[in-house]
C-alpha cells in the first residue's frame, strides 16, 4: 500500500519547455488535489478533483492544466514553464466519503532555469 | 473570500516551556479544521482534526467558532517538536482544502 506517489522527484527544465507531473494513489479516495508550496506562501492549491473526469481551479491555476482520466491518477502539466514556476508540488488525495484527513504525496522539486 | 491566517512564521520556544501556534480562519459556511505537520524534507502528514478531539504527540487544539479559531496548543515543548506546522481548513460546499503559510516551530534546547 504505497499511499500517494508523486513522479518525478526532481526535475530540471529550461523556460518555455513543458513537462507533466504525475500523481497517482491507490487508496480509491475520490478527492485530490496539487498545490505548490514556496518559502512563506505556505500552500497554494492550484487545481483539484471531486471526481474521475472533473477538475476545477483553486488559487493559482494560472501556467498549469490538469487531467483526472483515471480515478487513481492526478496529473498536472506545464505547457510553457517559467522561471516563477520554480517551487515544490504536492499532491493529495482524500475521501469524504470516507471522512478521511487528506494524504499527502513526497514532493516534486522543479527548478525552471 | 475564504482564507487561513497563521500570523507567526516563525515561533522560537525553549524546551519544556509551553506551545501556542495561532490560527484563524474565514468561511461562513461549516468549517472542518486541521493541523499538518512537516518534519525536515519529508511529506505533510496530520496531526489533528477538530472532529476527532485527540490529543496528539501531546498537541490539543479546540476549534472556537465564535473567535474562528483553532489554535494549536503543547504544555511542555520537546525537542522533535522541531518542525513546520500548517493549519488548514476543509470547505464543504466546494471541496476544496486551502492552508495558512504555516509557522516554523523551533525548540531550543
């Protein structure tokens, strides 16, 4: 039972590259959400989903989109990235059905040179 | 608009004295609160949720509905208290879950 996974650990890119990041849990939890997490921001939702198929914006979902194809999959992508991306991505996932706190993932550290 | 305030960034206390990080919120709908924690370059994990009323690790935090507070409370600080602490909140009529910028707790010894 891995929990949330989040892949890659680490990334690199230029400006203007693009890259997805992949968030994948195996808890069945119906909710989960990105956010990113940068010195004295705290955390910043950027978008989320209530479901397989849906996705809505939070905070800052400006620079990143997002698709929920499979219930356990969470992806999160930077079709142009800028250097204001550079910051550490979590991933989550919770159930409310359940009534479940919500499970983090280890971080993606990207850093856009 | 819905926001988490934690006022401190960084609360330095001597070990063994007692702990209070401070968060506030804004939501008029019905509130869910929580209590994450990160130690040094690992994930978030919880600490507490107001619905549960545990004490954790020695941590309490009582959810005031009036003041919209839902401090985080420790009689005796010890030193693996070390760590960056974000208070969130759960809104039920959206989904979504937002945090404060969190505050770094330091134990000195």
């Amino acid at each position: 039972n891995a929990g949330v996974t989040q892949t890659p650990k680490f990334r690199v890119l230029k400006t203007g590259q693009s890259m997805t990041l992949l968030c994948a849990q195996d808890m069945n939890h119906e909710y989960m959400y990105w956010y990113r997490q940068d010195p004295g921001m705290g955390l910043r939702l950027i978008h989320y989903s209530v479901g397989e198929g849906t996705t809505a914006k939070g905070e800052v979902p400006d620079g990143y989109n997002v698709s929920r194809l499979k219930k356990q999959n969470f992806l999160l992508g930077l079709e142009s990235a800028a250097p204001s991306q550079t910051s550490v991505y979590f991933c989550a996932s919770t159930s409310h059905l359940m009534n479940t706190e919500a499970f983090f993932g280890q971080g993606t550290r990207l850093t856009v040179v | 608009a819905q926001r988490v305030t934690q006022p401190e960034k960084l609360l330095s206390v001597f070990k063994g004295a007692p702990v209070e990080l401070k968060c506030n919120y804004s939501y008029s709908g019905s509130p869910e609160l929580f209590w994450y924690v990160q130690y040094s370059r690992q994930r978030l994990q919880l600490l507490l949720r107001h619905i549960s009323r545990e004490s954790i690790k020695g941590f309490t935090a009582d959810l005031n509905k009036g003041e919209t507070s839902f401090h985080l409370k420790k009689p005796f600080a010890q030193e693996e208290d070390s760590a960056m602490y974000y208070c969130a909140l759960r809104m039920n009529r959206d989904d979504k879950i937002i945090f404060g910028k969190g505050t770094r707790l330091h134990i000195l010894p």
